[in-house]
C-alpha cells in the first residue's frame, strides 16, 4: 500500500514493507505449494495400490496364441489389462496418475491376461467373445490411450489376425466342453 503525504511543495512516497516482502516470497511459496502438490500426489492413491509389482506370470497361460497375435497384445492389450503394465513417468503425478490407476484397474476388472489360466473355460469363451467384439468395433485399445501410445493402434490386419484367434480359441474351448 502507499501513501502519500504533503510536506509543503515536496511529496513524500511511502512503501510499506509488508508489500515487498509479499512480492519477494511468492515465487518460494508457489514452489513449496506444488511440491507438497507433488509429494500428496505421489502417495495418494484413490483406487487402490495398482502399481503391484510386475508378474512373471505369461501372459494368457494355456492358451495356445500365435506369435503374431501374441505381439498384439503384447503391444496393444498388456499395460492394462496384465500384471505387466509399463508405468509412463505422468503415471506417478497426479490427477493423472489417478486417471491411470483407475483405467489399469477397471482393464485388469474386466480381462487380467496374467490371470488367464485361473478363468473357468467358460469365462474364457465369454471374455474372447467380449474381445472379439470391441476390438472389432475400435473400441479397445482405448482412444485416449492410443492418443498416447500411438504404436498400440490396431491395423485393419490386425484386428482380423485378433478377431481370428478369438474364434479358433472359442471353438477350441467349446469342443472341450462340449457346449454351444
């Protein structure tokens, strides 16, 4: 704040130091702020610990995939829908790391490739058919991921090489239960 005062002919401009002093300490507390932003965001997860370490475990177990499709989804499937997921360094700030959490969490919900060999054959016939379905319809990989990971776009080949496999494996599976 200033003020002026009038001493005859001359005018006497008054700083306050409180002002100066503001001016010189907002750079360090905007700086200390988001740093406590960052620290809060790194160990605030509202989905749950999805970051569990990555398994060993192969990737759809017992099922026989060709090397072609199994790159596929190697590529295009594995990050979210596996105990394999590859976490980008945004993955680890938030709020983005949260949108990430939570898209991994509902991908491994609905399909955990890890998993594979503990569905029953039955869930297997449902989840490929599922598969089939939405990798035909562009629906996965998701387009904000792929916004990202443009190297996971599924090619016209390789969605007919996905929705093949998911066929052949539904028959397999139906030939040994001997259902419909």
């Amino acid at each position: 704040m200033r003020s002026s005062r009038s001493h005859g002919s001359r005018v006497k401009i008054v700083s306050y130091p409180k002002e100066n002093s503001l001016k010189k300490s907002l750079p360090a507390i905007l700086i200390i702020g988001a740093s406590l932003l960052g620290l809060v965001s790194l160990l605030a997860h509202p989905f749950g610990a999805a970051k569990i370490p990555a398994s060993s475990k192969p990737l759809l177990a017992g099922a026989p995939v060709d090397p072609g499709v199994m790159q596929i989804v190697e590529r295009s499937c594995q990050s979210c829908h596996s105990e394999k997921t590859e976490w980008p360094w945004y993955s680890y700030v938030a709020p983005m790391s949260w949108l990430i959490e939570k898209d991994v969490d509902q991908g491994r919900s609905h399909m955990n490739l890890s998993h594979w060999n503990e569905y029953s054959i039955e869930q297997q016939q449902e989840i490929l058919a599922k598969l089939s379905a939405v990798v035909r319809n562009r629906q996965m990989p998701l387009p904000r991921y792929t916004m990202l990971h443009p190297e996971a776009r599924l090619s016209n080949s390789e969605i007919d090489q996905i929705y093949r496999w998911t066929r052949a494996e539904r028959a397999r599976l139906k030939s040994i239960t001997g259902s419909r």
